[in-house]
C-alpha cells in the first residue's frame, strides 16, 4: 500500500509540479542519457514486503522469483516500513532468491522511514549486503527508496561499512543529485503535478518526468519507471482513506514503446504486488494478507501484462528500439474495466461518506480523475504473422487488420461478453480465438465504484485467483451484503455468443485514427505505408480478407448446410479439414 504522502505538502508539491511543467515535454535526447545507457540493462518489479507477514519460509517467495525471472525480470526492490516481521520477510525474500538465482535490494518507504535515521538505514543495508542475492553495481550493494529527500547520504554509508549504489526516488529541485549514484522516478502516470490526475491545473506526462529526472542526473543512470495502471478506493474501514485514479489506459503498451526509445540504464516496474493501487503485475495468488483492496481486486487478474510485457524486456535489454523482432510466439492480450465509467453507485459505496483525510487523498463518492478513463476494450496484439483481429464487445463488435509485430488497437466498451478472434485465410487461428472469463456489466459489483482493469490473454493463462489470506477484508465496510470472502470469477471460458453486429474493416494500407463510437462508428482513416504507426502506437498492416463474426468450432453448428456463411471463421478440432465457405469464396 503506498500512500505518497510526501507529495500532499503543498511547497513540495508545487517545486515538484514547476519542474516537470518546465521540462521538455519529448524524452531525453539519447547523448544526455549516455548514448541510451544501453550497457548492462536491468528489470526491477517494487515488491511491497509490508502485506507478506503472512509468508513463514523462503519458499513463500519461490514462485515471485520465478515467475518474474522468466519474463526476464533481474530484481525486485523490496520495499520495506518498520513492521515487526519486516527482518523475517527480508531474510526469506534474500534467500529465496538466492535459491533461484535471482537479486533484490532494499528500498526504504519515506512513509515509515525518516530522513534522520540515516544510520540505522546504513545498519540495515551492511546486514544483507554481503547475500549471494544482493544485487551489485561493481563492488557497490545496491540501496534505493521510496521518497527520501534530505536523508544524510555520507552518514548512512559509514554506517553500511561498505561501498553502497545509492539510487533513491529523490525529486528534482529537492533532493541532492550530487550524493547520489542513479535516481529513481515514481510518478509512471500522467499527472497534474499534485499526486493527482491531470486537471486544468496542470498536465504532466510520464515523459516530462523523464526529462526532468534527464537533467538533474546530468548522466548518471536514470531508472525509468513503468506502470500499467493506478486505481484505489479506500473508503473509511481503514485508517488510511483515499480514492483516486490516474489515467491509465494503454499505457502498458505505450511506456513500455517510450523506453525502447528512451533506452535507460534501468526500468522499475511499479509494481509487481501493490494491489492497494491496482498496479500489481503478478499473480493474484502471490501470497499476501488483505490490506481492504479485495474489494476492487479480487476475480481482476493482471497475468496477461506479464506476457504482453516479456518481448519489450528482451527488446530493452537488446538495446533494440522496436519489440517486433522479440515477439516469439503469438499472442493477444486485452484489457478493459468490468463497468462503464457512467455507473452509478452512489447509493452504496462505500466512499460516499467523510473519512480521514490528513493524506488530502481522499474524495468522497467517485475515484478522483474518473473522468480522465476511456471507457474502452485495449487489446494488444503480439503476432508473428499479420491477421485479422475481431473483438465483440458486448453488440460493439469491429475487426482490425493487424500486421507482424506489435499492435494496439481499442473498441468501445459494450456490456456483455468479451471475446477476440484471431483469423487467417478466413480462418480462427487455434488458441487466438475466444471469450473472456469477465462480462462487462452495469451492476455494480459489491455496491462500489471499481476502476481496477481485468487483463486476460490468448492463449489464455491459468486462472488466477486470490488465496485465502488475501481476501479475508473483502466484506469489511461493504454497504450491501451479496458480496463474500471467495474467488467467484469463472473457471471456463464460455462460448462466443456474438452473431455479428456493426463491424469495420480498417482497410489495408491504412492506419487507425479513432476508434468506433459507443454506437460502433467507423474508424477515420488515412493512406500510409503498408505498415505505420500512429503516436499512440496503433497499427494496421494488410492482412487476409475476411471479417470473421462468428466462430464456428464444430460441424454441428454448421448443419445441414456444412459449409461456412458469410462472416464465419472455422476454429474446430485440430486435424479435421475446414468446411467451405457456402459462398464459394
């Protein structure tokens, strides 16, 4: 859970929101980032230690090491407060990943650490830098933080006894740049410079921030934070209210294209099980007591930004500025909220009364910054050969040629089933076509404001689940009583009911502009290249004809005619031959 209590003071916040505005608003040029720091790249996930004190060995934290190691995460931050069992969750996390040839360090959370305790820091540092685990910059141990501005750098490394690559999330315009080796941005989203999303007060993009972070390292490594995502809803069952959004959308997708251009030295992801923020990455089931985010996290799982994310880590560390040429096997993933942002839950969320709001995070009602959400299907396409990709969302249904390499694409979100088919030659490609396991709806699902995404993917992951330490808050301050403590997302992908409805072809050679309407308008398009794409990273390449409406898995759907109709795509068992079109065609 991550308060950022630090940017709730107003002179902080307002030097913090000067520098960003005054920034450049494109990336770094390459030269000032050390010719893209293109030697010796990491991964980093921020792993909160603060809601594992349920783990009781080292092997609690096998499966977070592995899981991130195969998609080419090198370390995870431990980011640390001043709980009780925070020493016995870090001597599991260091052994676990020694174990599993992994590294971590440890990052100090400014909520609960001060700026004068820089010697017990140094203590804290010396007593797991000599792991097998720790990750080491030459013979420096790696120490980093959450916030941390004024701590006395020199007095915590005599403390250490030892070399220490200090890289904080020091501010530009706050922090000493000189004292330390490599700085840590936190704000990945798009922001008005006051912790909150863009308003008419101000507009701060992530690239801003890179370009500030740019010039006061003034060439030291810089590491470039990545996030998917950020809701929260906090309401006054606990102790720490607040309920905002930041605008995320596709911004996975697009961060991740920002730092194949930007090419830092180091990438954290932000974060691999904050689920209080709804910025996790991993797994669901990663276990982890319930801080009171199950009510907008549970059946929500994030595993299919785990595999859009595996090419972009190997392109990055290749120092490649496309994924395309990473991408070695298809798949698509997709992402969108389970309502419509015109949902009303007024009458009973659990936000639309007075809490504590010492923080300034807190709003009654709505998450602030709803408006700034799209309310849109995000499907991004990872192929290796083009086609053509159908997405039905509820009777919004349009089709997208998608090229070889990397796409994005967005359709309007309908209530109902969700479902994607992948065709080529007029035909579903096997485990590229299917229905998602969450409906759009218009109930609001525990009586709340939920502005968390549900992720899915083709092939489809296992079905990841919340264990039983991590949803036992769900009913706690809840204003109805149809939500329990259980998992109830399904476990089975139903079948796709979609029969067609207002389709578009984005025609060849062309690229998307816009998106269809609520109404499924067409899409504005312009002539280009073969392949292009837009600054939003949307792309369309010529691909096979066809537009498929209907998937068809077995011949009894098809009887007595056996052959395909318009709009049909075959998806049915592997070696059975494919039925002709009843058109000729």
């Amino acid at each position: 859970m991550r308060s950022l209590q630090f940017l709730t003071n107003g002179a902080f916040a307002s030097a913090l929101f000067s520098v960003f505005a005054s920034a450049a608003p494109s990336v770094p040029r390459a030269d000032a980032l050390e010719a893209r720091q293109s030697s010796n790249r990491l991964v980093f996930a921020h792993f909160m230690i603060g809601i594992v004190g349920d783990r009781t060995s080292a092997a609690d934290f096998d499966a977070d090491m592995q899981r991130a190691k195969s998609i080419g995460i090198d370390a995870f931050a431990l980011n640390i407060g001043v709980d009780p069992y925070t020493d016995t969750q870090l001597t599991y996390a260091y052994q676990s990943a020694a174990n599993n040839n992994m590294k971590v360090f440890i990052s100090f959370d400014f909520n609960w650490w001060n700026t004068g305790q820089a010697t017990q820091i140094g203590q804290l540092v010396a007593q797991y830098a000599s792991s097998p685990a720790q990750l080491m910059v030459g013979n420096a141990a790696f120490v980093s933080s959450f916030s941390g501005d004024g701590v006395d750098v020199d007095a915590m490394q005599a403390a250490a006894g030892r070399a220490i690559f200090f890289a904080p999330n020091f501010h530009p315009g706050q922090g000493d740049f000189s004292k330390v080796d490599a700085a840590l941005n936190w704000l990945a989203w798009p922001n008005n410079g006051n912790n909150k999303a863009p308003d008419a007060g101000g507009n701060v993009t992530v690239e801003q921030g890179d370009s500030a972070y740019a010039s006061a390292l003034a060439g030291k490594p810089y590491i470039a934070p990545a996030s998917a995502w950020f809701s929260t809803h906090y309401g006054p069952e606990v102790s720490y209210s607040k309920n905002w959004v930041f605008p995320s959308d596709a911004l996975w997708y697009t961060r991740w294209n920002e730092i194949l251009t930007l090419g830092p030295r180091f990438v954290e992801i932000i974060t691999w099980n904050d689920y209080g923020e709804s910025h996790y990455i991993g797994p669901l089931s990663s276990k982890h007591t319930d801080d009171g985010s199950s009510k907008w996290v549970n059946d929500m799982p994030h595993d299919g930004w785990l595999d859009m994310v595996k090419p972009f880590i190997a392109a990055y560390k290749a120092g490649a500025t496309s994924v395309d040429n990473y991408i070695t096997n298809d798949q698509i993933v997709y992402w969108y909220r389970q309502n419509l942002k015109s949902l009303d839950c007024s009458a009973t969320d659990t936000c639309e009364v007075p809490a504590p709001n010492a923080s300034g995070n807190y709003f009654e009602g709505v998450p602030n910054g709803w408006q700034d959400m799209q309310d849109s299907v995000f499907v991004v396409s990872l192929l290796k050969e083009a086609g053509q990709l159908t997405v039905h969302s509820g009777s919004n249904s349009q089709a997208f040629n998608v090229p070889a390499g990397a796409s994005l694409n967005e359709v309007a979100m309908g209530l109902g089933q969700q479902s994607f088919i992948l065709s080529r030659n007029g035909a579903a490609v096997s485990g590229l076509s299917g229905a998602s396991l969450k409906d759009i709806t218009g109930v609001c699902n525990c009586g709340i404001y939920n502005f968390n995404a549900y992720v899915g993917a083709l092939p489809s992951d296992a079905v990841d689940q919340l264990g039983g330490d991590g949803i036992t808050s769900l009913p706690i301050g809840l204003h109805v009583s149809t939500c329990a403590a259980t998992a109830s997302l399904r476990t089975v992908a139903p079948s796709i009911t979609a029969t067609g409805g207002p389709t578009v072809t984005a025609p060849a050679g062309s690229k998307t502009t816009t998106v269809a309407g609520a109404g499924g308008g067409t899409p504005t398009t312009t002539p280009s290249s073969p392949k292009t794409t837009t600054s939003a990273g949307v792309t369309t390449a010529p691909a096979p004809s066809g537009t498929c409406l209907t998937m068809i898995t077995a011949s009894s759907q098809i009887f007595p005619t056996n052959c395909l109709s318009k709009g049909a795509c075959w998806a049915g068992p592997v070696g059975q031959s494919t039925p002709d079109h009843c058109d000729g065609q």
